[in-house]
C-alpha cells in the first residue's frame, strides 16, 4: 500500500519535508578528501608510538671521519590527539588538534588545520575564525597536501660558491591509504629528512632535520 505525504497530519508533514531539506542540504556539501577527513571530525581520537634515536655527539667531536658513530634509541611515552573542535564555512573547514602532551618542535600534530578547496592547510592565525573573512584567502595558509595529490620526486642541486653542493631531494608518495609528503638533503653539512603521512589523520612522521643528533619518530597505533 503506498502513502501519500497528504495522508499525515499537516505537521507531520512538514516535518517529513524539514527533514528531507536537511538532508538533501548535507548531501550537496562536498566530502573532504579522505587523507585528512578525520583531522575535521570531533569524533576523532588517535594514539601515536614514539621513539627518539640519538648520536654520542663528544664522539663525532673527537672522530668526525668515523663512518659509524654510537647511537641509541628510546622509546617515548605514547600522546593521543583528538579533534577538540571543527565547523565548516562554505567550501572550506577549519579545526583544533589537541594532544595530551608535546614532544618538542618535531612533533607538529597539534595545532590548527584549515581544508580548502586546494587542500590540506597549517592555520596561520592564532585566533579561531567565527566567520569567512576571519580565515582569509588561502595562500596565507601553509599547504601540507593537495586534495587530490600525485606522486612526484624532484630532486634538485643547491650549494656551491665555496660551500659544498648537496642533493634536494622532494618527494610526495602513496603508502597504503595514506599520502606521504617528503623532503631530504644528501651531501649537505648537515643531512637530514622529514616526512608526514596523511591517512584520515597524520597516521605517521619523522624528523631528522635542523642540524640537531635526534631522530624522532612517530606512529599511529
């Protein structure tokens, strides 16, 4: 037997028709790219392993040709992060990822994340936006990732002109769901790499930059 919306009670409805502007209205809205859906949703909860590997730096000091110098790694106390709060302002939305703790200037997972229409942002301002103008245009912001990123290596020759001449190496690559994001020097006084992987939240990172003896590594779990 079919029904009719006549049928109801005249609330009802209208609340039937309520009901289905709503949803019709939520449907239009775009769905974030999957890589970073999750850092926009306050449901979302993740504990991340860390570890940090360190040098013998009075070693290196005293032997600096040593091929192979004394290094140890510990593991840290776990952090859990989740999305303290989010909301959408036309195309694009912005977020607070807290954790429980830090871990220094390596670990970049708390702070706040704007999603445009381009992609995955660092927000810049230090006061949460109530409203359009509050975000700004979107090259203020820091782009982590694109919304629809391509794998793509670039590596470039920099130096010289009396210093030595390293290897640039930049570097975007699919690892399962997630998207990594990296950058590395070889040849260069100070070596280094970092990387950010992006699966629905940041599902992992390292950081050995900066000139410093420490290797933090970090993990969803």
């Amino acid at each position: 037997m079919r029904l009719s919306l006549q049928a109801y009670d005249p609330d009802v409805r209208l609340l039937a028709l309520a009901i289905l502007f709503a949803s019709t209205v939520a449907s239009a809205e775009p769905k974030l790219p999957a890589h970073y859906a999750k850092l926009f949703d306050v449901s979302s909860t993740w504990t991340y392993a860390l570890s940090r590997t360190t040098w013998d730096y009075d070693q290196i000091e005293k032997e600096p040709d040593q091929r192979k110098w004394k290094k140890k790694t510990d593991k840290l106390a776990p952090i859990t992060c989740k999305v303290a709060r989010a909301f959408r302002l036309g195309a694009r939305s912005v977020s607070e990822v807290t954790c429980d703790r830090e871990e220094g200037w390596k670990f970049t997972v708390s702070g706040m994340y704007l999603a445009t229409p381009s992609g995955l942002r660092r927000y810049n301002n230090v006061v949460w936006p109530t409203t359009g103008e509050d975000l700004g245009a979107d090259t203020d912001h820091e782009l982590l990732i694109a919304a629809a990123p391509k794998a793509i290596t670039k590596r470039t020759k920099e130096g010289g002109e009396g210093g030595p001449r390293y290897t640039r190496t930049q570097s975007l690559t699919r690892e399962g769901t997630a998207w990594c994001t990296s950058r590395s020097t070889s040849g260069a006084p100070h070596d280094g790499i970092e990387t950010i992987c992006y699966g629905g939240v940041i599902t992992r990172g390292r950081n050995d930059i900066g000139g410093e003896l420490d290797d933090l590594t970090y993990r969803t779990r």
